[in-house]
C-alpha cells in the first residue's frame, strides 16, 4: 500500500466495490478522520467542510452525499479491517 495522502480531495460519491480500490488507499486518512469526527460527534456540515472539501451552504446535497457515502466507506473498510492491516487491492 502507497502512503496516503494527508488531505486529498474527494470523490462525490466513495466507492462501494466489495474489494479495497485505490481510491480507498488512498482516502485511508480520510475514512480515519470521519470515523474520528463521528465519535467525537462533529456536526456533518462541519466535516464536509473541512475533510471533504465541499461546502454545504453552497452545495448541500452534494455535501450531504459525499459526507454519508465515504463515512459508509469508512466503517466498511474498518470493519473488513483491511487499511488496518494494510493489505493492497491485489
């Protein structure tokens, strides 16, 4: 697995392939910080903001997609427990 970006952008929508992508090396720094700010119990528009990058004043109902479809992501790829182990998308 490559080192992941700090703070890449995002895609509207994450991926839901039934096998680990590319896209979710990639976004493994991501998928960490919304699964953080959802413990913590961080206000979705905020976390669109800052970790998707999408503004949810100007577009809402992207925000909202992007925020539920990568946190989706993030709890499958942890409870596959395969960024934690860091296998590859061989």
């Amino acid at each position: 697995m490559k080192k992941p970006e700090l703070d890449p952008d995002v895609a509207d929508v994450a991926p839901t392939d039934s096998a680990l992508t590319a896209y979710d090396e990639q976004h493994v720094v991501t998928y960490a910080r919304l699964l953080q700010a959802e413990s913590e119990g961080a206000n979705w528009r905020e976390v669109a903001r800052i970790v998707l990058h999408i503004d949810p004043d100007r577009q809402p109902d992207r925000a909202q997609n992007a925020y539920l479809s990568h946190l989706a992501r993030a709890k499958w790829v942890t409870e596959q427990g395969r960024l934690l182990r860091g296998a590859g998308s061989n």
